[in-house]
C-alpha cells in the first residue's frame, strides 16, 4: 500500500477518535455541550460506507470452495482456468471471493476510512461554531492548494 493512502487513511481514525472524545462541560456559561451520537440523518451514509468496507473484507477472507460456487459460480471457474493455467500442483478446499484479495482489503480499508472521516467530521459539527471553524479551515485548506498548485503549474512546463 502506498504511504501516501496509508498516512490519510490513519488520520481519517485519529481524527475519529479525537471526535469521539468526550465533551466536556463549559465551565463559564454551566452548560454542557450536546450529546455525542450522531443523528439518522448521519448514522445512515456511515452505515452505508461501512456496509462497502464490509463487503471488501468478505470478498478477502478465505471460504469453503462449495460456498463460493454457490455464491458465485463464474467466479469460481474464473477461479479454476487460472489454477489451470498457472500449472498450481495442489487443489485448495478453500478459495475468496476476490481475485485480488489484498486489493479488496486495501479497497475496505480506504472505505473505512471515508466512514471514520464522516463520522468524525458528524461528531466535529455539531454546533455552529465548530461548524463554521470547518468551513473556514476547509476554505483555508483550498486556498492553499490552489496557491501551492498555481506555483507549481507556472515552473512546469507541459
């Protein structure tokens, strides 16, 4: 796996985590910030991205042979040509689901990832002032991009 998609995906859960820290009472006004826990309106889309990673790591694990023929009879027999074709001299009683299954562990990874990142920006924003330091470190964010990027574009040449 690259650094580069390795370094983003551990931010993604540090920064769940640090979302995830309980809140604490604002002592000069006496009032506590809201709860936690993330609405329906949010549960659902981290639910639903958690539900891909899920299914990456079901494509990756290792499962009886009879199961995947009955779950999946062509990949199966994709399966067998390419024992075939590569002369492998031991028939396994167990295969996945993936063709690739470290791609499909790094694809489930990643989807984690985006769920962690949603959840923890959910948790971030849940009053208007954190929300508006988001947008504003999201704006600062893009300006420097397109500053850093505009730099680069005028000393490369095409």
């Amino acid at each position: 796996m690259p650094w580069g998609i390795a370094i983003v995906e551990i931010a993604a859960f540090v920064a769940l985590a640090f979302a995830l820290l309980p809140l604490k009472q604002d002592r000069s006004s006496g009032h506590e910030s809201r709860s936690a826990s993330p609405s329906w309106g949010v549960a659902i889309p981290i639910l639903a991205l958690s539900s891909i990673a899920l299914l990456g790591v079901a494509q990756s694990v290792v499962w009886p042979k009879e199961l995947v023929q009955r779950i999946s009879p062509m990949h199966s027999s994709i399966q067998e040509q390419a024992t075939e074709l590569l002369a492998a001299t031991e028939h396994s009683s167990v295969t996945t689901l993936s063709l690739a299954p470290s791609e499909s562990r790094a694809s489930a990874l990643l989807w984690a990832a985006v769920a962690a990142c949603f959840a923890a920006a959910a948790l971030a924003g849940r009053t208007r002032h954190h929300r508006r330091l988001l947008a504003t470190a999201l704006a600062g964010a893009a300006l420097f991009q397109v500053v850093y990027g505009a730099a680069n574009w005028e000393t490369s040449s095409i």
